[in-house]
C-alpha cells in the first residue's frame, strides 16, 4: 500500500497498549458527528484498531460496526472489547486494506489518522468511497502537521515527520478527489483552532520542556478562541456523501 510507516512499528506500540474508553470524555470529532450523522444502518472503520470510534459511534449511533486494519490485533483483541460495550459486531478484517474486497457496502465509511501514512493517498481516498452504499457518509480525517504545525514538529518531533506524507494534508487535494468521485461535500475544514503533541520528542530535558510550553500555549490559545486554520489547527476533517444514482 506505500506505508510510509513498517507495520512492526504499529504492532509493537499497540502489543503494550492498553485500550481504554471513556464515555464521559468528548470525543474528537463529537461536534460534528451529531451534526452530520443518522442512527442506525452499517459503520466500517478503516485502520480500526484500537476501537474508540467505533465504541463511540456504535452506542450513540446504533451502528453495527465493521472494520479492518493491518495489526493481527483486529482479530485477536477487537471482537471481545466491544462486546464489554454492548455494540451490534458485524465483520472484523485483518489485511491490506487496498487489497481488501469488503463482502457489502455500507452507510458510514471513515478513517481517523489513517491516508497521510500513504505516498498513494488519492488511491486510498478512493478506496473509501467504493465502500460506500448510495447515499452512505465518508468522514475522513487527519493531523494538519504543515505550516506553523510543520515549524513545531520539526524542531520538537522529526521522527514523527517521517511517518506521515505531508502532501497528503491537503484539503484542495482531498476536494478534488472527492469531486472527481462524484461526492457532495457536506463540511470540509480544519478543527480545533491549535493544538500540539509530541509522538517522538527529541531527548533532553531542554526539548522536553519546549515541548511542553508549545503544547500548553497552543491549548490556552484554543481555549479562547475558535476559529480553524491552516497554520496552527491540529487536525483536517472531510464529511461527504456519496450521490444516489
């Protein structure tokens, strides 16, 4: 698929990763799910693994919900966490999700932090959209790391640059591509108005405070305004709906 990140990298962070779900804590993205989204029908998550949107979306949605991802934890770890949450499971897949031939369509495809990993980010993009049932809903999202967000990572986290494909985080490309495939576009914008995290500081107590003071102006600063953009937002959101014939 043209990971820009080995998938040893992601098993070994999710082999000692501890899964947990909050219903009291909001949820990325929450806002905009209550706007946009319908209850009940089909949900399929690409790159699901470990489960806090589908665990979110399938209580408050009536979701059955599906997924795939490349980690064998799909299959060995999913299936019995969402049945601690009481969720309607439909279909879980381990595999290259490119290579992947889904058994139906579906009301609601989505991915969190998943195409920007993907030099063929537009392949991918339009992978989703062939899921999608007439009239179903893509949400697509990611991290905006360019711009002011590009200064930050690159002095504080450049590891963590390596592992993304910044021309993926463009949201005039995920526009065309969109329209090209015939989706009305219903929101298209950044969220949050800054923010900033740190997956792979640079070492040093030097760094390790630098990063701190960035990520805590960046939240006083969201805390008092909100107005999305393209310097400092920390993530890009796309909700589109796939036109009935």
């Amino acid at each position: 698929m043209n990971s820009v990140v080995p998938q040893a990298y992601w098993d070994s962070l999710y082999h000692t990763l501890e899964p947990r779900y909050d219903a009291e804590t909001r949820i990325l993205f929450e806002d905009l799910f209550d706007r946009f989204l319908k209850p009940g029908g089909t949900f399929f998550e690409v790159g699901c693994y470990p489960g806090n949107f589908l665990i979110h979306l399938g209580q408050r949605f009536h979701y059955e919900v599906s997924g795939i991802d490349a980690t064998p934890f799909v299959l060995t770890r999913m299936a019995e966490r969402l049945r601690q949450h009481k969720l309607k499971i439909g279909q879980f897949f381990h595999g290259d999700f490119l290579q992947f031939q889904p058994p139906q369509l579906y009301d609601v495809v989505c991915s969190f932090g998943f195409i920007e990993h993907f030099i063929n980010f537009e392949e991918v993009m339009e992978k989703h959209m062939q899921m999608l049932a007439p009239g179903g809903t893509l949400i697509l999202s990611c991290p905006n790391f360019r711009y002011a967000q590009f200064v930050f990572h690159r002095l504080l986290d450049p590891v963590n640059l390596t592992r993304h494909v910044l021309k993926a985080m463009d949201l005039n490309r995920w526009r065309q591509v969109l329209e090209r495939n015939g989706m009305e576009i219903l929101h298209h914008d950044y969220y949050k108005t800054a923010g900033f995290w740190a997956d792979t500081p640079r070492p040093g107590k030097l760094m390790s405070h630098a990063v701190y003071y960035v990520k805590r102006i960046n939240q006083v600063i969201d805390l008092r305004m909100n107005c999305p953009n393209r310097f400092l937002s920390p993530y890009m959101i796309s909700i589109s709906r796939k036109r009935e014939p």
